[in-house]
C-alpha cells in the first residue's frame, strides 16, 4: 500500500513570553492552507501532534500544555497604518479542534521579530540600532497592538537583562501596547453592563463575578468564594479533577451571561475563551520557581485557567484584562487591590510577578480605555522547516 511522503514547510519554533509556538509566513503555507478551513487546521494540528490521546506530543511540535500547543500565522497588512496582520490558533492537546476566538498576548512579542526577520515589514521603518516599532493588526479580535523591538545591527535583539517570571533566562526586552484592547463590536467593555454581576451557576453555586472584554473575555472570582487564597500553584487546581470540572462550568455558564455563545454546551467548541481567573488581596507565598514573593511585592494575587488547566504564570491576553479591570473602580480585580483609581497594577501569579498598565476614562456612564501595556521577551528557538505527511491535510 503506498503512503504519501512528507512535505516541508518553512517555519520558526519561537518563545513570546511564557508561551511558545510555531510560526508561519501566510506565503510560506501550502496553497490550501493559506485560506482559513478544515485544511488549514488538519494542517496545524499534524504539526503540533493533536490530536493525542496520550496527552504527550510526542508526534508533534507542540508542548501538551495550553502554553505550548500554539500556532502564529503573520502576513504583510493591507491595512491603513499597519505593517503585518497576525492571526493565532490555539490547538486542542486531546480532540481534532484549533480555536481562533482569541488572541495570545505572550506570543504576540514574537510576532514583531519574527515579522522583521522574515521580511515583512518594511526596510525603511526597521532601524539598524535602536526600537523598531511594528503596527500588528490581531485578526482574530481585529485590534491593534504596537510591538517596539530592539534592534542591533540590523537584528532584532533577542538577548538582554531582562527578567521575565515564568521564563528561566533573561533576555531583551519587548514592550507592547494593546490599542483599545477593550470590545468594540457594539457591544459594552462590560457585556452584561455591570461592573459586578451576580453568576449563578446552577448545581454550584452563584458567585460575585466580573466579566469583562478587554485583551481577551475574562471572568474574574473572588478566591475566597471559592474556597481559595489566590496564592496556589499549578498542582492545586490541575491535581483536582473535581475543581477542574466546577471551574469549566463556572466558565460555561459565564460565557452564555456575556453573550459569548447561546448555549452553555456551546463552551466546549470554544475552549479559549472566555478566561476564568481568581483574585485576591496581596499576601505572601512562594512561586513555583521558589521564589519568596512577599505581601508587599505585589498589588493583588491572580491565578488564571486556560485550556482547561492553572496557568503556569499568566496569558498576556488576561494580563490585559486584569490591567484594565485594576483600572476601574468597583471591579473585583480592583476591590482586590485596595480600591481607588490606578494605572498601573503588580499582580502575583504561581511563577511570580507581572505589571501591566492600562489608561481608563469615563465617559458618561461607560468606561473607556485607551491603552494597556507590559513587557514581555521573545527568542527564536529553532527555524527551518517542519515536516507533515503529504495526505495529513
């Protein structure tokens, strides 16, 4: 019986933040690839080796967890003021499924180097020295967001002093701003037009909830409400298969209130979002890494589920939206640290710290915010080609 040999397609296995994935020029795709479909995402999921009942990738690219199962797709923009387009598939580890409701906000400190060194923007806005700033347009959420690379002699720069908690090696730093990160498809930053909601959650419980659409949709809990201090780790929540399935209802649940789907069975084919995080007022604890993070390191605590799992550190999408709600008064994440107006907010995550800075304004009884910003670090790990079986798509 004859099998199809395998075909390479160029590619870069590249870390943005504390994630990592595989990146691909548009025009670098197979023909029928390149337009979104079934081929398109039997395509990604072959590279990354979903789906795997093992729960390993062993026969991919892909990591097994939320973090590492990735996949960045960046053209040359045809839009006004922009220089790349990028679009972001999130890949299920056990079922045939790659999500594209939302945005990666760690890998999208990747996708400016990647762009320069891939020859996507152009030449004359890229410096030898210095910042090159890149204008990505984020299809998925179709949002702006501004990348400033370094640059040194030509390059981007990849090595540096910066230190990133959740990433073990420092490296240069990449400051983003996400324009307008909150929802603007006529809809409320605030979908159910609250700044506090009260979520029942039928067989569980209700519980006081922010829901918010900022960086990524996001549903915010009180950790005591839930039994928690805001200080676990990983271990905690992902070695309870009980607290597991409690906190995939509560989402589901969240995402029938925010208008997200029409049905709560709906959430399973939209497993990236919405986001459920937890918050807490500051206290001391010590991070995976070992890390002593003392009550007054920090503004507030945050632990975050994606893909079904603790986040390792945080999603730069939910750093986004735990910087805009820590911007406005009254939401839990900013009841969790202390209340009052704010720009800026140090949270504590189970790697360590982050700070993320937002600019919010009232205008009549709605919030707007302008800005959200924070630093990540990106490194090319490997480029040069993957290889998939020629019939795999």
């Amino acid at each position: 019986m004859p099998h199809a040999p395998q075909i390479r397609i160029p590619a870069t296995y590249m870390r943005g933040g504390t994630s990592k994935g595989v990146f691909f020029r548009l025009e670098d795709l197979p023909e029928r690839a390149r337009t979104p479909g079934a081929a398109r995402d039997a395509l990604l999921l072959r590279v990354i080796g979903s789906p795997d009942p093992y729960g390993k990738h062993t026969d991919g690219m892909g990591g097994a967890t939320s973090s590492t199962s990735k996949t960045v797709i960046v053209s040359r923009s045809d839009k006004p003021e922009h220089d790349v387009d990028y679009l972001f598939g999130q890949v299920s580890i056990d079922t045939a499924f790659v999500d594209w409701s939302g945005n990666c906000g760690n890998l999208s400190a990747a996708v400016g180097p990647f762009a320069i060194a891939g020859g996507l923007v152009d030449a004359a806005r890229v410096p030898d020295n210095g910042i090159a700033t890149v204008r990505i347009w984020q299809a998925n959420i179709g949002k702006t967001i501004v990348a400033h690379v370094p640059m040194t002699d030509g390059q981007p720069q990849e090595t540096g002093d910066f230190e990133l908690d959740g990433v073990t090696f420092p490296a240069a730093e990449v400051q983003l701003d996400f324009v307008d990160p909150a929802d603007d498809s006529g809809g409320s930053m605030f979908p159910t037009g609250h700044l506090v909601d009260q979520l029942e959650v039928p067989g569980i419980g209700t519980f006081e909830a922010t829901m918010i659409n900022a960086g990524i949709p996001t549903i915010f809990l009180n950790a005591e409400a839930l039994g928690y201090t805001g200080t676990e780790l990983q271990d905690d929540i992902n070695g309870d298969p009980q607290a597991l399935a409690r906190f995939e209802t509560i989402r589901a649940h969240g995402a029938l209130r925010m208008g997200l789907i029409s049905d709560v069975g709906e959430a399973a084919a939209r497993q990236h979002t919405p986001k459920v995080a937890f918050v807490a007022p500051p206290r001391s604890y010590v991070a995976s890494s070992g890390k002593a993070i003392e009550t007054g390191d920090v503004d507030l605590l945050v632990r975050a589920l994606s893909m079904g799992k603790l986040h390792h550190a945080m999603m730069g999408t939910a750093a986004v939206a735990i910087g805009t709600a820590a911007a406005i008064p009254g939401t839990l994440v900013n009841l969790a640290a202390g209340g009052g107006e704010r720009n800026a907010v140090r949270f504590g995550h189970p790697s360590g710290t982050l700070r993320v800075g937002a600019e919010a304004l009232r205008q009549g009884d709605e919030w707007q915010v302008t800005r959200a910003s924070m630093s990540r670090s990106a490194r090319v790990l490997m480029e040069g080609w993957v290889r998939v079986p020629g019939d795999a798509f």
